[in-house]
C-alpha cells in the first residue's frame, strides 16, 4: 500500500465537495459548520424538502437541491449519517410556514433525522418519510 493520495486529509473531503458545489452554482448556499446545502432563495410559502446522508461515495443528495427539487441537503462524515444538530440546522435554515418534509434515504438515518424532527416540534411542520431506492428521484422531484 502507498500512503499518496490526491488529499492526504480525509477530514475534510466532504467539506471541500459541498464547498466546490456552491462555488460553481449560484443559487445555492452552504452552512460549513453543518454540511448544509441549500437554497439561498427557497420559498417560505411552499412545502420545504430536506434530504440528506452519509457521504461514503460523494455527498450524493446534494445534486438533487435546485429548483423543483429538494431545498436543502444534509452531509454526514465519511459513511455516518448526519446528526440531529446538522438535519435541525437545515430545517431551520429552510423552513417553511406549509411545512418541511424530510426524505431518509436509509433506515440507518431514520435515527437522527427522527430526533431532528421532535426536536422541531412545535417550531414548524417538519415530517419524516423513508423511501427505497427506486423512489427516491421521484420523491425529490
């Protein structure tokens, strides 16, 4: 085995992913502290989607966060799920007075994003919903 790699830290390749993306798309923000991207222009007035997970590949729902699509995506470390603190960040960043759906992508999140939604509570209209693979695109569509 070789110890060269293209980044030899591997704290920060999620963060340098979500942080390249937003450099290259406009209308999207990020909070880096949170590994939250999201809209900077979302609609308050319409039904907010949050989705999010673990970034063992890449940070993959962010691609889906755009107009139509989702308004904001949560970043877990390296093959974790995103805690509670960082999906609470993303539903207070993107709330929405129609209420905040958020999309799990694996059963292993339902978790975190479960504790980020009674920790809402009273605050907005935030559910979770999990959805398999084949349902996925269409539920952020």
């Amino acid at each position: 085995m070789t110890d060269r790699h293209i980044f030899n830290d591997h704290t920060t390749l999620v963060l340098r992913s979500l942080k390249g993306l937003v450099a290259t798309h406009p209308y999207l923000s990020l909070i880096p502290s949170l590994k939250v991207v999201y809209r900077a222009d979302h609609d308050r007035s319409k039904v907010s989607l949050i989705c999010g997970g673990g970034s063992g590949h890449e940070p993959g729902t962010v691609g889906f966060v755009g107009k139509g699509l989702l308004n904001a995506s949560v970043a877990g470390d390296v093959f974790a799920s995103p805690s509670a603190r960082q999906v609470g960040g993303a539903i207070e960043r993107v709330g929405s007075d129609k209420g905040v759906i958020l999309i799990i992508t694996n059963c292993e999140f339902v978790f975190e994003f479960g504790r980020a939604e009674e920790q809402d509570r009273g605050k907005s209209k935030a559910g979770a919903g999990t959805r398999d693979w084949s349902g996925r695109v269409w539920s952020r569509k």
